[in-house]
C-alpha cells in the first residue's frame, strides 16, 4: 500500500477530506515519535507493541492480531 492509498483510505473510512486525513496522520505520528522518545515503548490496543532499543524500532503483535 503506498501512502496515498492510505491517507485516501483513511478519508473515506473517517468521511473527512484528504488534506484532513494527511494531517490527522502527521499528528498520530508525532504522537508515537514523542512517546518512543520517552518511554522507548508504545502500545497500539489491538495491534501490538512498538518498541524502540538501539537497533531501531520493531514493532511487537499482539497475539490476538490475525492477518
């Protein structure tokens, strides 16, 4: 999926426009940058965990999350 599709996807799922979209997801992007900053680990409910160590960032699933 290529960023467009997504910002496209999450318009229409959230009925707002793209340029609306684009920012929302700028926002929750900060967000999450700012939390690893600080606490090195982020919980996304339904997903996973985002963790942040000195090899980067990995992202953790939640064994309930099926593809």
């Amino acid at each position: 999926m290529k960023q467009l599709d997504f910002i496209q996807y999450v318009a229409r799922e959230l009925s707002i426009s793209e340029e609306e979209s684009q920012e929302l997801l700028r926002e929750f992007s900060v967000h999450l940058n700012n939390e690893l900053n600080e606490t090195d680990s982020v919980q996304l409910t339904g997903l996973g965990t985002l963790n942040k160590d000195i090899s980067g960032i990995s992202l953790e699933l939640d064994p309930s999350f099926a593809i």
